[in-house]
C-alpha cells in the first residue's frame, strides 16, 4: 500500500529523535558508507550553493557546510527539520537554511549549484521517481550526487536488506533516467548489491570525449 506524503511525514516525524541512532547492526555501516561517499562526490566549493532533498536530520548538509558557502536542506518531515535545525545550533554554522520542500517542490528559489539526496528518493514510486528527477534537473545545478538504494542485479525478495518503506530501483533504470533528463552519468559508486551512489553532471559540464586521451 502505498503511503501519501503526509503519512512518510508523519511516520517520520514520529522517529526523528531517535533517527540518528536507530540503524540496526547490519544496515549502519552500508549507509555510512553511502553517506560518506555522497559527501565525497558533492565536493563543493566555497561559493557552491548546495541542495540536500530529503535532508532528514541534516546529516550529509551539516557535513557539507563547511566547505560549501551555503546549504540548503529540505525535507518534508517537521520532525526531522526539527531535529537538523537543532544540530545545526549546536555546531554553530551561519550558512545552512533547513525547511519545508518536496523532491518534486523543493520550495527554494535560488540558484543551486549542486543538488544531493541520501537515502530519500526510494520512498517515492518509480514514476514519481521519475518526475523528482526531471524536477532536479530543471533546478540547473551541474551536478546531482544520489545516494540510495539501489539494485545493481535482480533483487531476492527472501533477502531484502531494508524491510521498511523501500521502493528501490535498479541502477539502469536511474541512469536511464538520468540520461534523459540531460544528465550524463560520470560515477557509479556500488556500496552493496542493494545500495549505491550515482554521479550526475550537466551534460555541457562534461568535457567531450577525446579519443586522443587514451592513446
Ligand atoms: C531515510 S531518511 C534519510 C535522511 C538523510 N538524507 C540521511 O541520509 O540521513 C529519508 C528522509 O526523506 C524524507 N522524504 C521522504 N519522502 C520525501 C519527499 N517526497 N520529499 C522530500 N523528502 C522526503 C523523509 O521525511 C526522511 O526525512
């Protein structure tokens, strides 16, 4: 049954004050891995302005704010924002802004020059994955960093590794997405068969290939 935005609000919410530590045994490493290279490809510089979508409790924005001038993190959860914002006070920083916006709405009308999301999108079904994407894309950042799950071979359902809310799709499928709104993919991390991290660039960023490199 599929869940409105509300309810993933809600269901969200309801969790946020334990969100940081709820990660059972075998899922924390694998999503600390993810996160840590979402924060590793995103890369910004200090005039950057970066979107986090999906922030949650602001873990990838607060670990980009110190190198990017300003980060903007959005979620539709008032719990989770709650509970960034307040971790946001305790470290301090002057150039993160977290809110209220939607994948599709991110409510931020700024110039964006990279956009990420970390462990986010698989809450939307696959043809609103779709319609996220587009909006991204339509947002001109020259880079989008997507960690998530994802499958990168035929998914056993005997065995799944996140039993709550996931809606994953396979890794072609996103790059085939990606390629169509304009993206071109520069980097596909495999963090685990069920979890990977994506790198997508504007394609008039990316250098034309040059056969003469490779000789
Ligand atoms: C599993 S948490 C991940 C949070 C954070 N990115 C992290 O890596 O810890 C997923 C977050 O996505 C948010 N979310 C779910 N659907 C969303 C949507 N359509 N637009 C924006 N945020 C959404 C939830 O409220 C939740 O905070």
């Amino acid at each position: 049954m599929e869940m409105s935005l509300e309810e993933f609000a809600d269901r969200f919410s309801e969790i946020a004050g334990q969100y940081d530590d709820i990660h059972d045994s075998d899922e924390k490493p694998i999503y600390n891995a993810c996160a840590s290279l979402v924060v590793e490809h995103a890369n910004p510089g200090p005039d950057d302005v970066v979107l986090d979508l999906g922030t949650g409790t602001g873990l990838i924005a607060l670990a980009l704010a110190e190198d990017a001038g300003h980060v903007v993190g959005r979620d539709i959860s008032d719990g989770m924002i709650e509970q960034a914002r307040s971790k946001d006070a305790d470290r301090g920083f002057e150039n993160v802004d977290f809110g209220y916006g939607e994948f599709r709405d991110p409510h931020y009308d700024g110039e964006v020059d990279i956009v990420v999301s970390n462990f986010a999108l698989h809450h939307l079904p696959d043809e609103e994955k779709h319609e996220a994407i587009e909006a991204i894309a339509d947002i001109g950042a020259r880079r989008f960093v997507l960690g998530d799950a994802m499958f990168f071979g035929s998914p056993d359902p005997e065995e799944p590794l996140f039993d709550h809310g996931v809606d994953g799709a396979t890794v072609g499928m996103l790059v085939d997405i990606l390629t169509d709104v304009g993206f071109v993919v520069t980097a596909v991390e495999r963090v685990h068969d069920q979890v990977g991290v994506l790198v997508a660039e504007r394609s008039d960023e990316v250098p034309a290939y040059d056969p003469q490199e490779d000789q």
